[in-house]
C-alpha cells in the first residue's frame, strides 16, 4: 500500500470561512499538481484541522480525471480528506465513530459505529485494518511549536494577499 500522506492544520491561522475556504483550494491545488506535473499518483490522505467541506468540494471541483475525493470531520474540527487514485487497491475506509460528518461518495468511507477490532478481526480475518491515527501534540497553533511565530503568521498573511489580488 503506498499513499502521500499531508498533515496540514490551519488552527489560529484561519479562524473564519473565507481564509478555510482559500485554504482548501490552495491544498486542492497543490494535489493536482503533485499528480500531474510530478506524478504523485497514488492515493493521497490528509489529515487536520481544516474544514472538509470546503476541501472536498475543492477536490471534487478537479477531481475529473478519475481521483474520487471524499472528506470526513468531527465536532472539534478535525478533518480528514482522502483521495482514491483510479488504480487505488483500497476499497473502504474505516472511521471512528466521531468522524461522522462526511462529504463525498458515500462508498468511500464506512462509519465503524458500535465495532471494536477484535470483532472485525474475527469476522474478516484474512483482511486485516490499517489503521492511523493523527493527533496534534501539545497546544497552540503548529508555527509556535516550530518556533516562527509571529514572523510566519506575517509571511502566510502576505502570501493570501497576493492569492486574493
């Protein structure tokens, strides 16, 4: 199984709709280039605090040459967004039961409410879960655990400037 895997969380960086919403076609954007100028073709997984429903509908906007978006959140805001490539050997993906809010083909995530892996192991043992779990470490938003601060927040600001203008 090979897929790109993109961390990405906007926290305080981006509180209203229309920076997420920026955002999401930014992220959207910089997949459809990964794909086709240098093909990054296997499936793609993001994962963080961004709003899914702007992503997905950004994805879906490109998603012409046969890549099948479909995004998930839960209440607090984190989100996942995956993107099967046409050749993808995945057929599902498993969710936790907070990720209930979903965008997208219906078929491409299956909610696991009231299932443990025990009792999917004994029912499809040959087909063992992959299973991730991403989670932010610490508090604050992610440039001050990296040390940039208020120079990167001012450096991301310039940067949505100049997209807008």
């Amino acid at each position: 199984l090979a897929f790109n895997l993109v961390p990405f969380d906007l926290g305080a960086a981006a509180p209203d709709g229309a920076r997420r919403g920026l955002a999401a076609r930014i992220l959207a954007r910089a997949v459809q280039d990964m794909i086709e100028r240098h093909g990054a073709s296997q499936d793609w997984l993001l994962g963080g605090g961004f709003d899914a429903e702007s992503t997905n509908a950004s994805l879906a906007a490109w998603a012409g040459s046969g890549y099948t978006p479909a995004s998930a959140q839960d209440e607090a805001g984190a989100a996942l967004s995956y993107v099967k490539s046409p050749g993808s050997g995945v057929g599902h993906v498993f969710l936790s039961p907070n990720l209930s809010r979903l965008y997208g083909p219906q078929d491409v995530f299956l909610v696991a409410r009231e299932k443990s892996q025990a009792d999917y192991l004994k029912r499809f043992g040959e087909h063992r879960p992959l299973l991730l779990r991403l989670s932010a470490k610490g508090s604050g938003a992610p440039e001050a655990n990296m040390g940039q601060g208020p120079e990167f927040n001012a450096r991301i600001d310039a940067a949505l400037r100049r997209a807008r203008g």
